[in-house]
C-alpha cells in the first residue's frame, strides 16, 4: 500500500503532537482546504454519475452504496437520508456495508478483506440489470469492494467508483470513477479526514443531483419531503407559503385538506382543483411539479 497517495506521510504534519490545539484547528482546516480543489477536479465525472445513475433509476432501477468502514458509513448516511428528505421509498437508495448493521457502530475486523462478501451482500438485496452500484473504498483496492463490482458487472448493473487515489484497482470495473486526490493525511492513512470529507461530498453531489433531475424538487424547494417531525411539517408550511404566496395560516390548511402533501397542494391551490385531481395530474405528470403546474 506504499504507492497509495491516502497512505503517504504529511510534511506539514509531522510535528501534531507538539502543536497547541488552536495550531491543531488551523492545521486541519488548511488541509480540508484541499478538498473543496480535488472535488472541483473531478466535477466532469461526478457529473457522468448522476446522469448515470438518473437513466437508471428512470428505468426502474436503485442506487446501491456498498463500502467498508467510513466508507461504508458514508454510504449507509446517505442512503438512509434520502427518505425523509426526498420521501423515495427506502428500496430506492440503499447502503451496504461489510460486516453489516453491526459495522456502523463497531468495527468489524477483516470484513472488508472478504471478496465473497461484497457479491453476496448485493446478492442479497437482489441485485437487477437495472440497478447501479456505487463502490466507495478511499484507497481504491478493497476486495469487499471489488468483488461487489466484479458481480454487478457480470449482471450488466452499471458501476460507479469513488476512490481518494489515482492509480486504483476500481478503473477496471467501473463505468464511471470519481477520484478526488485530496493528499496525504494529517494522520498517515486516516482516510476518516480529508478522503472521508470529500467522499461525503461526492455521494451529496450524486444523490441530490439525482433527485433533482427526476423531478423530486421545485426550484430550489424540497417539494417531496416527508413531514415525519415539526421541524419538517414546518418546513412543508413554509415551503407551500413561498411557492404559492400564501400566509403561513392559509398554507398550513392547505396542507392539511391535501394529506400533508407538499406538491399536491400546491396543485389544489394554484390550478383550483380538488385534492383528487391535483394527485392525478401528478401521477400524469410522473410526480414532477413543473410539469403538473403546466395548464397546457
């Protein structure tokens, strides 16, 4: 693993133990600096996912995360905050992890060195031609990882990598490699920092430009949210309000004559027509806002 740029040692580093902790904060924060120009290198292939994954999940497909530790962790986050922000079905978007739920919480020793694993982990959420897989391994050669999209390639799923190094075991079996080279670690292969950062905002990019692109948002406004706490019933009202141009009171019965559901309210309020009719022109309209507001 010498010729891993995640595993180099950190010139500006090597003195941590002797720093202060303001010396510690401003170290730190000059290295994730770093990030933000590896991510913006990379944007073309972050691109070539989304539309990757968006083809997909039009033809019915998932989006399925698998990693192993932080990455691993990462994935399981963001799949697992898909629902509640973009209210898709938890089959839509899914995380796997080696050495399973257990690994989120606790490490598993040797589950990511296991080839076997990966396979039948996907295996097990039943993976389709339809599908794509998103392999995330910081240092690119995780055999957990691999051997996952070894499988997925041998059904004809589509393969998405992201790795923190260049040279990478991963180009081999993906149709898409997103690799952020962030640098050596402050903490010789602690991939938990700068590579766990950029990773975290490469999996944001993927998910909600995907979610974006199949009509899950208007404008900017997260249209499909589910309302399953009062911080986000709030932000339902208040949503409905700003589109519609209507006071918080009136939004708020809106909301509540319409089931809670943003877009149909909207709907009901700016075509004047029923609850009923508003959730049949979006179901006509294949849920997208935009084109079920079109009176045409």
């Amino acid at each position: 693993m010498d010729y891993l740029t995640t595993e180099q040692n950190n010139p500006d580093s090597v003195a941590i133990d002797q720093m202060d902790p303001v010396e510690i904060a401003r170290l730190m924060n000059r290295e994730d600096h770093k990030v933000i120009v590896a991510v913006e290198k990379v944007l073309p292939a972050i691109a070539q996912a989304i539309d990757l994954v968006t083809q997909r999940v039009e033809m019915g497909g998932r989006l399925i995360y698998i990693g192993a530790g932080t990455s691993g962790r990462l994935g399981v986050l963001d799949a697992s905050e898909c629902p509640p922000t973009f209210n898709t079905p938890p089959s839509l978007v899914v995380g796997l992890i080696a050495g399973g739920h257990k690994a989120l919480t606790t490490a598993i020793e040797g589950a990511e060195d296991n080839s076997q694993a990966g396979a039948e982990d996907l295996r097990g959420v039943e993976l389709n031609p339809t599908d794509v897989v998103c392999g995330i391994a910081s240092s690119g050669r995780t055999p957990y990882v691999l051997g996952a999209l070894a499988y997925a390639r041998t059904i004809q799923a589509a393969t998405i990598g992201v790795t923190c190094n260049q040279a990478s075991e991963l180009t081999a079996v993906c149709d898409v490699l997103v690799a952020p080279i962030v640098g050596p670690e402050i903490l010789s292969g602690s991939t938990r920092l700068k590579a766990g950062t950029a990773t975290k905002i490469v999996l944001n990019m993927i998910s909600t430009g995907t979610m974006v692109r199949i009509g899950k948002t208007y404008g900017n406004w997260m249209v499909d949210l589910r309302a399953t706490n009062v911080k986000l019933k709030d932000r339902s009202i208040r949503i409905v309000s700003g589109i519609t141009g209507l006071g918080r009171n009136e939004a708020e019965l809106l909301l509540a004559t319409c089931d809670g559901e943003v877009k149909t309210a909207i709907v009901s309020h700016t075509l004047g027509i029923s609850k009923q009719a508003a959730q049949k022109r979006l179901v006509e309209s294949a849920g997208r806002l935009r084109n079920a507001l079109d009176r045409n």
